[in-house]
C-alpha cells in the first residue's frame, strides 16, 4: 500500500468514525432537541418535577397578575391546554396578553412552572404549527392572511 492509499483509508475510516458517532448522538438527544414544548406536549408526556424544559406557547388572556417584589404568575396555553406560570424577574417590553412566550426553567411539585427566563415573541409568526393550526380552527389567528398591514 503507498503512502498516499494509507493517508486516503486514515481519513476515511476517520471519517466513517465520526459519522457513527454523530448518528448514534442525535439518536440519543432526539427527544431533548427541541426549541421547547407546548402546554399539550407538557400535559401529555408528564414531565417531572425538576426537569429543565422550555415551555412556549401564548400568555391566556386575563391571567397575568403581578405581585410587590416583581413576581409574576400568568398561564401559557396553547389552546387545548394550559400551564401555569410563575416568574421573579423583570419582563421583556413585549410580553403582554395574547402573545407568544418561551420560558425556561423547571416544574414544580405542585404542577406549577417556575421560570428562570422569559422570551417574548414579537408576532405569531414564529409560533410553532401545531399552535398555529389551533388558532386558525379557533378564529383566533393573526398570522399573516390575518394581518392588515
């Protein structure tokens, strides 16, 4: 064998090395690898308490309530189900009723989220399709056949 069919096998079966190993990761993280779940998948899967997740979906009108020491308590739904939400923090200028929220933190023992962050989406476009159909059944939708602009 040469030197330059060596060089060429080493590459390759380096290569074929790491393509095992990428498969066999994404394999194994394919149920973390996501941008976060809604208040259905949640409800469904029964996280446990503690876990670290990310819980998306749009703040239910009429249920943010702020507390003196910058607590919030609001739900999230995606309007099949809804969790409830408490936060410690200052929220982002975007957050409001009706709007898209990502927060990140764990569940607690008493069902409730407690987030450590909260995300606000600037428009319903970033909103994941199954949330999206969901307001299009409901008449709720303001995507972009509903828009006006």
């Amino acid at each position: 064998m040469t030197r330059k069919q060596r060089r060429l096998t080493l590459i390759g079966s380096a290569g074929a090395v790491l393509a095992i190993a990428l498969t066999l990761i994404l394999i194994a993280l394919r149920s973390e690898i996501v941008f976060f779940q809604s208040p259905t998948e949640i409800t469904q899967n029964g996280v446990a308490p503690g876990q670290r997740i990310r819980l998306g979906g749009l703040v239910e009108e009429g249920s943010v309530v702020r507390s003196d020491n910058a607590e919030v308590s609001f739900r999230v739904t995606d309007t099949t189900n809804t969790v409830a939400v408490t936060y410690k923090g200052i929220l982002p200028d975007l957050f409001r009723e009706g709007q898209g929220v990502v927060t990140e933190g764990v569940v607690g023992s008493d069902g409730v989220f407690v987030a450590d962050s909260v995300l606000a989406k600037h428009d319903e476009n970033y909103i994941p399709k199954e949330v999206a159909e969901a307001l299009k059944a409901q008449g709720h939708w303001q995507g972009e056949e509903g828009n006006a602009n």
